[in-house]
C-alpha cells in the first residue's frame, strides 16, 4: 500500500508529507517493510501560522476563530498532499494518514483528559480523492493513555533487536523519547521543552523579527545564566514518573517571562544559552537512569548544532546518532510514522503502545474519512506487526 503521512509538530512553522509503500511481508509475518519515497514540506502561509499563533494558549479565543483554524489548517494540508502525491506517487497514493495541527493538549496533575488536533480531513479526502485516516490521538486518551508519544510504537518497532539499551529521541517543540531495555517494559514519555521555549524567547527578545535561533548561532555566542537555569530545573514536571506528557499549555512565553522575573536584564544571547542548555540537560536527565546506550535522534532540533554539541556534552559516552541511520531521515521521521499508524488503523490493527502511553490496551486508533471511491477496507492481518524494515528504494 502506498501511503503519504501528514504531519506539523508543536513548533507549527510548517507541514511535512512523507511518502512510502508499505508491506507485510508474508501473511504470517511480524515484519512490515518500509520502503521511503521521500518527503516535501511547505511552510504555513504568514497569516494562517499568525492567526494559529494568536490563537493558542494561555491566549484566548473564540469558537469562529477556532472554525476557520480548522479549515485553514485542513486546507494547507491538502494542498500539501496533492503535491505530495503528483511529486511522489505519480498519482498513485491509495491513503492519506494526516496528525493534524495539535492545539491543546489537556493535562492536569499528570492526567490527559482530552487532546485538541485541527486540521478538518474531509479537506484532504476531497482534493486529493484519496481516504484520509487522522484523529490519531484521542482514541489512546479515552482508552487512560496520554495520546503520547504515538511514535513509540513505531520506536519499539524500529528498535527491538538492537544490542544494548537503545533510545530514540524526537526534539520537536517539545522532546520525547522512547527506550527499549532488552528485558522489560520499554518506556516513552514527553522530557519537556525541546525548542518551544528556545524559539519564544527568540520571538520576544527580538520582538517577533526572528521566529527562532538559526543553527544555534545566538546561543553559541552566549553564556550559560546559572541562576536561571537552576530555576527552570526546578519545575516538577521533570519529577513525574513516566508515562507523562506536556505542551506549550506549559512551556509557553509566559511560563519563560515568570521564569526570568527578577533576575535583572540579562543578554538576550545568555537567555538562548541558558534555554538551549535547558533542553540538552533535561533530555540527557531523562535519558540516564534509563541505562540507554545509543540515541536516534530526530526533530528541528537536531539541525541546531549548538543543541547537540551541548547534549553529546551532557551524554557523555552515550552514542548520539540521527534516525538517518535507521533509514528515517531525522527531518520527516514522524511524518513516516503517522503514514504506518495509518496503514495499522486501515488494517484493523493497534496503533499504541500501551506500556509506552499508559493506556489500558491496544487500541485502533483514529477516524477514517472516505476518499471519492467506495470505499473498500484490506482484510485485517493475521498478526500485528512486530518490527519496522525500513528498505532501500534503489
């Protein structure tokens, strides 16, 4: 099956498409192959990423604000996966696997009580006549899981067989990880800001002229603030046990201005320092007692090299790799995700993994919104799939 994965993260600078035929090899196989086709991203148009900006907490907003963010939003994506599909498919995608743009996520004392994704899929299904699935996240929510990280189940898949205690890290808006020990449970969960704080701090210092730091070039020309970053360090997020998640309800402009209220002026390329050092620390934090012995990382954040150098820093003897090396371009892995969560949901198949999101049990996830066809659904697979093949498409 041929299937283009949709996907913007919590920064919402852009949205990415992620083609890929995918096939379970043998009907008794625990094997899916992956074989990429490669990826284009488009950025928001100005006024829909301003209008989403405004829109988002601690702002608020109006429930016709919210109607036409829906439609926007849906609408961007669709442009997206015409493209993705004249570009990529030569016309032949035969499903649509769409994230959406998440705009809340509701936590309260460690709980997820529901999950906000816009982005309305009949937008797709209509331009692009192909069936869409997305709403991936709410079925884990009402099942007791936190909807998050999704992609751990792609991680086990990907990672199970690896010598050592593998890891693989996604640093979005906010970073999450997912490990795999060779016995037990594998763990998964949200470590906190990845660039979300980073890049609100570029938007205030520089009033809005940058939307975040190029390559770290700012942060690298800053010191690190010790008594700023002593008191980020200080948030009890980062002492809740696993399987935990978070947002920008959180990690927003206004979390970081209480944070750096009476501490005086401090250099704007001190505060980026001071942020940057913030993320690679808490990962690196989340990281150790895990025992993990390589890191596949993936994300914006791994095109800031000021962000890694720190986190090899804070890591130590511990391998810091990019998914590259797992097939998955680090840049769209997640787009590649949410394309074989779809291909599970079409097939009957779980998309969690519920020692990963604390859900009460496997789940199928999302909702499935018919192309221009009749729509006729696969057989479900004898087995659900155990492990990730990424193959060579040469």
């Amino acid at each position: 099956m041929r299937v283009i994965g949709l996907m913007s993260g919590t920064s919402y600078d852009a949205i990415d498409a992620a083609a890929c035929d995918l096939r379970q090899e043998g009907e008794d196989s625990g094997t899916l192959s992956l074989t990429p086709l490669g990826m284009v991203s488009e950025p928001y148009p100005a006024a829909l990423r301003s209008a989403l900006e405004a829109a988002l907490p601690p702002a608020a907003t109006t429930l016709a604000e919210v109607c036409r963010l829906d439609t926007g939003i849906g609408q961007a994506f669709a442009r997206l996966a015409v493209r993705a599909d004249r570009e990529l498919c030569g016309g032949r995608a035969e499903l649509m696997a769409s994230h959406g743009q998440t705009v809340y996520h509701w936590v309260t004392d460690g709980s997820v009580h529901g999950t906000l994704q816009l982005g309305e899929p009949a937008w797709i299904a209509e331009a692009s006549g192909r069936p869409v699935v997305s709403g991936f996240r709410p079925r884990d929510v009402a099942a007791g899981g936190q909807g998050a990280p999704l992609v751990g189940l792609i991680d086990l898949m990907l990672l199970r067989g690896r010598p050592g205690v593998p890891a693989a890290l996604n640093i979005g808006g906010i970073a999450n990880l997912t490990a795999v020990p060779p016995t037990g449970d594998p763990v998964a969960f949200d470590t906190g800001p990845g660039n979300a704080l980073i890049d609100a701090a570029v938007r205030e210092l520089t009033s809005g002229r940058l939307a975040y730091d190029e390559d770290g070039a700012l942060a690298a020309t800053g010191r690190v603030h010790a008594p700023l970053l002593e008191r980020l360090l200080a948030e009890p997020y980062y002492r809740l046990p696993a399987p935990r998640t978070t947002g920008k309800e959180l990690f927003d402009a206004g979390y970081l201005r209480s944070r750096l209220a009476g501490l005086g002026p401090l250099p704007p390329r001190d505060v980026l320092a001071t942020l940057t050092r913030l993320t690679a620390r808490t990962v690196a934090d989340a990281l150790r007692p895990l025992g993990v012995t390589e890191v596949f990382a993936s994300g914006g954040g791994v095109r800031n090299p000021t962000l890694t150098g720190m986190l090899r820093e804070e890591l130590g003897a511990t391998a810091l790799r990019t998914s590259d090396e797992l097939g998955l371009p680090a840049a769209t892995k997640e787009a590649y995700a949410f394309a074989v969560l779809g291909y599970l949901t079409l097939h009957g198949l779980p998309g969690n993994a519920p020692r990963c999101t604390g859900a009460s049990g496997p789940r199928v996830l999302g909702s499935l919104t018919p192309g221009s066809r009749p729509l006729r659904l696969p057989g479900t697979a004898a087995r659900a799939p155990y492990a990730l093949a990424v193959r060579d498409p040469s």
